[in-house]
C-alpha cells in the first residue's frame, strides 16, 4: 500500500548538529509549495475506501488523509458494546452477486469477490472489531493511496490559474492544493444538550464496559436510537431499572422502513417495559430541564431558564433519583475542518451539512461529500447513511465526478424497445442499488422515435430535471421512463400498523395499492424541467408523471411473474410508446411484440 507516514521527533537522530539540521528540514518541508492532487479525499472510513476505490480504477492523481494509523479506525471504537446491526446473511438461495449484496449490508464495492464481507465472517451481527479488519484488508488489497497520521484543517477555496481549487493543511502545517476536495470524514462528534449539570451525565463515548458498575443502580438513558438501546440491552441485567428517555415516540426499524430507527436486535427493554418489569420509557424534553446532585443521587429538576415547572402532582416518573444518567443522543457532523464553518451549515436534525443532490457543496465549488455524511439528501427515505446504501452513492459520485472534470460521458446501454421490458424486469429482480437506494437512486430510460432506448442505470432522481447536465447524454426529443422501487404511500410511520391483514395487494388489477417495497415505473413525454420539481409532492422521488405504473409488490420481492408482473408491464409500456415510435422493421415492430404473451422471455427475468 502507498502510505506516508507521520514524523515523530522521538526518532528524529540523537546528535545535536544533525538534529539541527533535520528540524531545519522540516520547516523548510511545511513551508514548501503545496503538494497538489487532483482529489483529496479526508478520511479512510468505508465511504473513502470506497471513493478511494473508483478514483484509482479511473487511474485519478488522488490520496486519501487518514488521522488515525489505520483504516476505518471509528470502528475501533463504535458501537461501544461491539455488536454491529448491518445484516450479513451468508445465504440466499441466489448465486447472482448484485442480488446477493441487497441482504449483504458490509461490504464495499469492488470486482474482487474475495472482498465480500462473507468471507470475514460467518455472522448475521458481526462484532466491530471484525469491520475494523475488513475495511484495513479492503484498503491493502486495492493498494489505495492513504497518507496516515495526517489530520486535515483549514479547507478553503482559492483561485489559481484562473481555476477554483481547494487548499487545506495538515497538523503539521504541511500545504495541500488539489482540484476537488471529498469529504468521507461520517459523523462522529457526540451530541451534548446544551442543559444544567450536563457535565454530570456519562456520554456513550466513554461509558465503562465493566458490567459491576451497573450492579444494584437505578439509571436513566437519554435517547431512544439503537445507541441508547444497546447501552440499555448491555447493562438491564444488572441494573435496578432502567430509565429511558427521549423527545418523541419511539421510532422502530420494522415500522417506519428506516434502518437507522430503532432495530428489533436491541430492543429487549420493550419486553421488560411492556411486561412491567421495573423498566419503562418516558416521552420528555431533557432541554427542559436541568440536572442536579443531592446526597449523593441525580435528579432532573425544573429549568427555570426555560420556564418549565413542575405540576401540582409528585408522582411525575422523573422525581426518581438516579445512580446514574447516561447520555446516548447519537453523533453529528464536525464542521471544524473548514476555514469558515459558515459555509457548512447543519441541516436542522444538527447532523449532516447543506450539500446539493449532486453531492456537491452548496457554498463552496470544488468540494463534495459522501458516505454518511451525504446521507442529508435522504435522511429518513432511504439508506445513504449506512455502508449498505453509501457505496451506491459513491459510485454514484464517481460517475458525477467523472464527466464533470474528465467528460467522460455516464455509462448506458442502447437496446431495441422490444427488449425494454425484460431490461426492467431483469433489473429490478437483481439490482442491489436500486434495491438499497429505494425512491432515491432509480433507472432512466430515454426512448426516441425510432424505438430504441438508451438504459441508464442508478441515476439520483431528483436530479431528473439535469440528467443532460450530469451525465453527458443527450436527452433532447427523447420520451423518459424512470424505474423506482417505492413503499405504498402511507406504509410507514411510527404508528403505522404495518402488520395489519390486509396490508398486501394481491391481484395485478390493484397493483396501485401495493405497499411493501415495489417497482413503480414514471412515464413522461419529455424530460422533466426545473420547474417541475416544485409540483413534487411531499414524499415523492419525482415530479408528477404523465402516466404512473405500480408493478405489483410480492411477498419474495420477486417481480418476475408472467401474469401478475411482466403482461401488465408490457400493456403499459404499449400504452404509453405506441404511436410515439416508428419501428425499424415490420416484422419486429413493438406493438406486435407486447401485443403477445407468447413472445414473454421470462427466462431472461428469473434471478439465478
């Protein structure tokens, strides 16, 4: 691997003059001019590892800064119980490789099968330190360019030769000029309300992991994520009760559809708080209040400040003394890298910057984000915080990144319309992007008049309006099909009765009201403009389609058969293309193909 490593003076050479002569050296060094990259990538988390990984396939001038002395060093310490929640299923019945990776949720990207997190571990629910070694194999196996032991600061944007670029330095104060800076740094600073007596509560980040520290104590979390429950799950067994606390109702994985919700893995405390044994769940706002030690216990007691008091009652659950609260609000983005800190701006969850569907800065030209920190643009619709949706973005990213600087076109596919039926279907059955990046990465099909289509695949949808702009493909005069996999709406929420008899559509007439996850293809007559995007309603990946068809959900999501799937999906695409297409033939015309079940190829749909 190309690694730079860090200058310690413990080994700098005992005599004086030498000495002497090799700190002059080093001054010179952080003096000099600045070392210039075409990319400079800040942090070899997985989402640089994975960027890291297509810049070197595309043979950029690229180096990933690493602070830390090795790869993926956040793994090292977090989850702090050890316990991953990324699914590892092993088996699935299928030998397709995209199909498989929709139920592998570690490994990143690559052409290398022996990369696959399978073959690290044999776990549903790995343990961390098993992530810590993969991310370190994947960076060695691909020779990845990481310059370790170098913390980056001071990222402005500067103009050279008439050309934005983007400078930074190290703690050293050694100068960096590159072209395009990304940002993999995730989300790691601890989030800390701002209350009274906050310094008396134990943060998740440095929570003892010795069990007799528990033993007999009466503790109230504050959270409700899966960072609160698993502290919850790790101790309940020696505690006296648990309390836990949080803003809202609690969020769980299986209702909302959102992975970052509560996951059934850590949720043991539901049982023993529903069973009314001791532990229990309260809906508070800890801002309101302040935190105070008296004889030895903590209490929570009315903020002033803010006007809280409390009723008239003393059997408010939070009159009880605790032993110990413990803090487990999640982590946010650090904005401190950045010379003006301004510029990158929270979003209102105080967790990830402003960024544009692109990927790119809002404020600065020249720098990008990815991985869980671009998960900003699908917070709570889909999976771009976690590896098993970012690695989609990133190449995603890649792609953006490859026309916008090198004018290297968007890959696509050209293929007759007689065969866009089992193109859908085939990539719908298999495609692990799309599956992930539901409502938010999908398929763009462009049909021009002498029936033949040009397949995009894993386009970001809501940059529909700016395909041309991004990708380099003409989209002038062309009719656009847009395939998403989309929930029924409605289908999720904190109260939602997912489980509810009759939640499923079965009949391909109704197909419209299927909710479990589902294909769902978006007819227009041309390019959506920009305009357009602000009839888009709320919830919705896309503006408002000239015709909409819903493929019918499946108990298997298995969208691949004859009648229930691929008849009703040829009608539709006659019904939208005929007419509007001359055919190049008249033996092999697309009316006279869909017009048929006889000619259904329904072998190319069958996920192997």
């Amino acid at each position: 691997m190309k690694t730079f490593p860090r200058m310690d003076p413990a080994i700098l050479p005992s005599d004086s003059f030498v000495r002497g002569v090799f700190l002059l050296s080093l001054c010179w060094t952080a003096n000099a001019a600045p070392v210039y990259h075409d990319y400079c990538v800040i942090g070899a988390g997985p989402a640089g590892l994975q960027i890291g990984y297509f810049l070197q396939r595309s043979q950029r001038n690229y180096v990933i800064f690493e602070k830390s002395n090795s790869a993926g060093s956040f793994f090292n310490k977090y989850p702090i119980h050890r316990k991953l929640i990324s699914i590892n299923k092993i088996y699935t019945g299928k030998t397709n490789k995209d199909y498989n990776l929709r139920h592998d949720w570690n490994s990143l990207l690559s052409d290398d099968d022996r990369m696959l997190f399978k073959h690290f571990s044999r776990q549903m629910f790995p343990s961390a330190d098993v992530m810590v070694k993969y991310l370190q194999t994947y960076a060695d196996r691909f020779n990845l360019t990481i310059r370790y032991n170098t913390e980056i600061s001071d990222i402005h944007s500067v103009h050279e030769d008439n050309r934005t670029k983007i400078s930074m330095k190290d703690q050293h104060d050694n100068q960096y000029l590159c072209r395009v800076a990304i940002v993999a740094t995730g989300i790691w600073q601890p989030r800390i309300p701002d209350i009274p007596g906050q310094e008396l509560m134990d943060g998740y980040e440095s929570l003892s992991l010795n069990a007799s520290d528990y033993e007999g104590k009466s503790v109230m979390i504050l959270g409700r994520g899966n960072s609160a429950f698993e502290t919850a799950t790790a101790i309940y067994d020696k505690t006296n009760f648990i309390h836990m606390v949080g803003r809202h109702r609690i969020r769980l994985a299986w209702e909302t559809h959102y992975v970052g919700d509560l996951r059934a893995v850590n949720n043991e405390l539901l049982d023993t708080y529903q069973l009314k044994s001791l532990d229990g769940l309260l809906e508070y706002d800890i801002n309101d209040y302040k935190i105070v030690k008296e004889g030895g216990k903590l209490y929570l007691r009315e903020n002033m400040a803010t006007g809280q008091q409390w009723g008239e009652y003393d059997n408010d659950p939070l009159l009880t003394p605790y032993d110990k609260i413990i803090r487990c609000l999640g982590f946010k983005f650090d904005p401190s890298i950045f010379r003006k800190i301004s510029d990158f701006a929270v979003r209102p969850s105080q967790k990830y910057p402003f960024i544009d569907y692109d990927y790119r800065s809002s404020m600065v030209d020249g720098i990008y984000f990815t991985g869980t920190i671009a998960h900003s643009l699908d917070f709570r619709q889909s999976a771009g915080g976690f590896i098993h949706g970012f690695r989609y973005s990133a190449r995603v990213l890649s792609k953006v990144l490859n026309w916008r600087y090198h004018q290297e076109k968007w890959p696509s596919e050209i293929l007759p319309v007689s065969n866009l039926s089992s193109a859908i279907i085939k990539r719908v059955n298999e495609a692990s992007g799309l599956y992930q990046m539901f409502t938010y990465l999908g398929d763009v099909v462009l049909v021009d008049k002498d029936g033949m289509c040009e397949y995009i695949e894993e386009y970001p949808v809501k940059l529909i309006h700016k395909l041309s702009e991004v990708t380099g493909i003409e989209t002038a005069n062309k009719m656009v099909l847009v395939v998403v996999l989309q929930y029924g709406e409605g289908f999720h929420g904190p109260e939602e009765d997912v489980f509810r008899v009759d939640r499923a559509a079965t009949e391909p007439e109704f197909a419209e009201y299927s909710n479990f996850l589902h294909p769902v293809i978006h007819f227009y007559t041309e390019i959506p403009k920009e305009e357009d995007t602000v009839k888009r309603k709320r919830g919705d990946p896309l503006p408002p389609a000239d015709r909409i068809h819903h493929v019918l959900e499946d108990f298997s999501a298995n969208w691949d058969r004859p009648h229930a799937h691929i008849k009703p999906l040829n009608k539709f695409l006659q019904r939208v293309l005929k007419n509007r297409t001359k055919c190049r033939s008249q033996t092999n015309t697309f009316s006279k193909y869909l017009a048929s079940t006889d000619t259904l190829n329904t072998q190319s749909c069958v996920v192997t």
